[in-house]
C-alpha cells in the first residue's frame, strides 16, 4: 500500500498564497474573522429606541400619529434615559409615561409639542389648550385626551 503524505494545513495555506496577487480586502477580511460573530451591527442604543419606537407605534391608539412621533422624537432625544435600560427599552417608555402623568405641568407641555407636531405635519394652525381652560372643539390633542392615552399606554406596559 502507498503511504500517503500527510499535508500540513499551514504549509499547504502559504503556498496557495505565494501564487495570489494580494488583496487588501482579502487582508482586512482575515484581520476582521470572528469580530462581529454572534454581534449585531446594529448598536444597542439603536436597537432599543427601534424597539421603543415599534411598541409605540403597536401600542398606543393615536390616529394622526403626533403624539406618536412626538415621543418618539423625545426618547430618541434622551440616549441616557434609553441607554440606561438597554435589556428593557420598554421601561425607559415606561419611565417617560409616569413622568407625564405625574406632573400636570410636563402633561401640558407635552401636549403643547404634540400640538405643535400635529400643526407642522397636516400644515394646520393647532389649537393649543391652555391649563385650566375648555379645549377647542376641534383639537385632537386636549390634556385630558393624552393623559386618557397615556394611561392606556402605562397600562399595556405594566401588563406586559
């Protein structure tokens, strides 16, 4: 019988190499190997305002969508809020909610820019309600029509 010659893998990988042109993507390539395995690349602050943004728009009944946007716009805006509750982006959302309904003062400035957003994006004058007075008859977003959808919106979050 024919003895067969063992081969060595790293013998048998830099003779394959000497006859190739190099590469510089091929290098970088090598050099990069295992970096990103079982990593996403997608950063986990991304990952969790995504998440958010996703519950938010599932969630919470808002038929022309600012106060949607608007809170999205304002957690996105507040990385370490998010970031100090990447395992549960939720709770972040959550965090934000209570501060609203525990703060008439923060309710109303909130839907001042929940009024605002929805004048920018229908190019409408808003009607902003001031504290203590009735609502325009018109407006979608009155402080008693976004604490009722904040409170629907803290519920689902603590039923989670």
């Amino acid at each position: 019988m024919a003895h067969e010659e063992q081969i060595d893998p790293a013998k048998l990988e830099k003779e394959v190499r000497a006859e190739r042109k190099f590469s510089l993507s091929e290098a970088i390539a090598r050099e990069a190997k295992g970096t990103f395995d079982g990593v996403s690349a997608v950063p986990a602050l991304t990952q969790a305002q995504n998440a958010i943004d996703l519950y938010l728009r599932d969630q919470l009944r808002d038929s022309s969508g600012a106060l949607v946007r608007t809170l999205q716009a304002r957690l996105g805006g507040n990385a370490s809020l998010v970031g100090s509750h990447l395992r549960d982006p939720l709770a972040a959302l959550e965090v934000e909610v209570r501060r609203f309904l525990d703060d008439e003062r923060k309710l109303h400035e909130l839907v001042r820019q929940v009024d605002q957003r929805y004048g920018q994006m229908f190019q409408e004058r808003p009607h902003f309600q001031k504290p203590g007075e009735e609502p325009h008859p018109d407006d979608e977003y009155t402080h008693a029509s976004v604490r009722a959808a904040l409170e629907e919106l803290r519920a689902r979050l603590d039923a989670r």
